[in-house]
C-alpha cells in the first residue's frame, strides 16, 4: 500500500483544457514509435491495461524507456538490456515519476503492449485496450503525481472512449506478468476527485 496521496495530486492540469487530435493527447508530449497497427474493425475501446516500467531496472529520469519504445535502444548500454534484445513493444502512454506525459502511440491505433493475454473471456487485449506505462519497478510505490496524472488520463480517455474497466498487467496475463504490482494503490486511486464513475477496478 502505498502512501496517502495528496489531493493537489489529483488534477495537476486543473483549468487547462485537454485536447485531442487524431488520436493524440494535448496533455501529453508526442514521441511516436513505429511499433503499432490498426484496430480490428468495428472493436470499440473498452479497457485500459496499467504497466510499470524502469530501464535499467530500478533506473528512473533517462530516456531508456523511450529509446526501446522506439527501436533506437543500445542494447549494449547496460547489461539488463541483453535480456530484451531484439524486444519491439510499446505503449499509448508512459507516466513519469514526476507525473508528465509521454504518448508513443495514437489511442486510435493498436499498440503492442499486452501481448497474450485475456480479459472476460476476450482474448488479444491489445485490440480494443490503452496501454498506459507507470515508470516504477514491480512491486514497488508509485508517487503522487502519477496517480494524478493517471486520473487526469483516465477522464479524458474516459469522454473519448467507452471504457469500461482498468486493469493492470498482472490482471490480463496472470502467472505470466506481475506489473503494476502490489505496490500500486488502486483504492487510493478510485477515491481521487473526479475518477470516472462506472469504470471498474480489480478487486
């Protein structure tokens, strides 16, 4: 569990209007990554799947991250990366210590985050998911200004989409992925001022 988050946490763009363009959000700054493909047709967005992430493990501030999401990682820059050599994933979003916003991906478009996975019997949550990235490690707190920057996101995808649920890795892909982990706080999240009703949470 991790520690109260202050409620000036919960709006860090409080009075500025976010916009959305052809799939990208104004509240985010654009790093495009080629590693994405369309949607089936006629799949409505109707989940958002949480990660967390760090490169090197446990490494926070750099642009490792960033690098892999965009093919253009050194895999010879720290010995962890050999595990994940040759790895082309991405996500829509990644959400930094500090809160600020990185989109990789337009949430229009199919971005490979989940991989295996299932979801109420849906197989393949990357067709009609959001793949939001925690920069954290598994397991471990996340800090306030993630969680709201995380709220902020979750409203705005939550007026463009149908969404239904969040869920995190572990939750879509269990026995396989841990992430966000027990160190997220999901409760702590659901009670922050204007968290969208009727979007479920894991128990």
């Amino acid at each position: 569990m991790s520690e109260p988050i202050p409620r000036g946490a919960a709006a860090p763009a409080a009075g500025r209007r976010r916009r959305w363009r052809q799939g990208w959000w104004s509240g985010a700054a654009r790093r495009a990554s080629p590693n994405f493909g369309p949607r089936p047709a006629g799949v409505a967005v109707e989940l958002v799947v949480l990660h967390s992430i760090s490169l090197p493990p446990g490494v926070y501030g750099g642009d490792a991250v960033q690098r892999l999401f965009t093919n253009r990682l050194d895999w010879t820059a720290h010995p962890s990366f050999e595990a994940i050599r040759g790895l082309q994933v991405s996500a829509h979003f990644l959400l930094r210590r500090d809160g600020r916003a990185l989109q990789f991906v337009s949430t229009d478009q199919r971005a490979w985050h989940a991989g295996a996975s299932q979801w109420r019997g849906r197989d393949n949550c990357n067709d009609f998911s959001i793949g939001i990235e925690l920069e954290g490690l598994e397991g471990q707190t996340f800090e306030p200004a993630q969680y709201g920057a995380l709220n902020e996101l979750l409203q705005a995808l939550s007026r463009r989409y149908p969404l239904q649920a969040v869920a995190g890795h572990e939750h879509v892909a269990p026995g396989r992925k841990h992430d966000p982990g027990p160190g997220f706080d999901w409760q702590a999240l659901a009670a922050l001022p204007g968290f969208p009703q009727g979007i479920a949470l894991p128990a």
